[in-house]
C-alpha cells in the first residue's frame, strides 16, 4: 500500500522537467534565429556599402587625356557624393544608411564608411531591440587600357 502512494506521489514531476527542457530549446532557437538575422543585415550593409564604393569609382572622370595612366594623374574622382546618394536612393530600405566618403590625397582611392541601425528579431528577448552595423568599403579609379 505505500508503494502505491509513493508512485502516485511521483506522478506529473517529470512536467517541470519537460517545461525547462523546452524552455531552453526554445531560447536556443531564439539565439540562432537572432545571431542569423544580425549577420544578415550587417552582410547586406556591407553589399549596400560596396555597391555604393563601385557607383563613386564609376564617376571618375578622366581629366587629362593627353597624359599617359602611368603618370598617376590622369584619373580622379568627381561627384562623389552625388553618386553615393543616387545610389542609395534606388531603394527606400537604404534611406537609413549613414555614409561618410574620404578620398585619398590623391584622390585615387575612395573609401565610404558606412553605418546601419536596425532592429533585430527576438531582440528584446536579449534585451538589444536594435543593433548598429558599421562596414566600410574601398575603390580605385577604373584603369582605362
């Protein structure tokens, strides 16, 4: 007769074992999910940054014809900044990109820093509902042969 009682006693204490188990599953699958979505959108910033860097260097202009390339001096970007903006105004989801360009002295290299804040799924599980992404991307002058 105890036996029985005991084993009655025991019966539904595996339930809290099943809950936490699945509770913890669960906040692993949320983790993944939310490490994944990150990446995603700093993968798509950088994309967006590189594009952006290949319209610039698709602007230099050749402002010297009569001297050879290997002069150094024959190539230079122009309008900068007028092509990243066109660039990024081809796509409503890039309006919230922050972009920075610099060119180098000699006006050769450009590099474009570029800066994303956007919200990331499960996020406020962690407690981080937004994260910012900073990425930056470099180009040279076309080389004309």
């Amino acid at each position: 007769m105890i036996d029985r009682l005991r084993v009655r006693d025991d019966r539904g204490s595996i339930m809290p074992l099943i809950l936490g188990c699945w509770m913890l599953v669960m906040l692993i699958v949320a983790g993944f999910v939310a490490g994944t979505d990150a990446f995603d959108k700093l993968a798509d910033l950088q994309d967006i940054c590189d594009g952006a860097a290949a319209a610039a260097a698709a602007t230099a202009a050749d402002l010297d014809r009569d001297v050879g390339l290997d002069s150094g001096t024959s190539l230079r970007f122009a309008g900068v900044q007028d092509a990243v903006s066109s660039y990024l105004a081809r796509d409503a989801y890039r309006s919230s990109l922050t972009v920075q360009a610099r060119l180098s002295a000699d006006a050769r290299t450009l590099t474009l820093a570029c800066s994303q804040t956007s919200s990331v799924a499960f996020g406020w599980l962690f407690a981080r509902d937004h994260v910012t992404h900073r990425v930056t991307s470099s180009a040279r002058a076309p080389v004309r042969g």
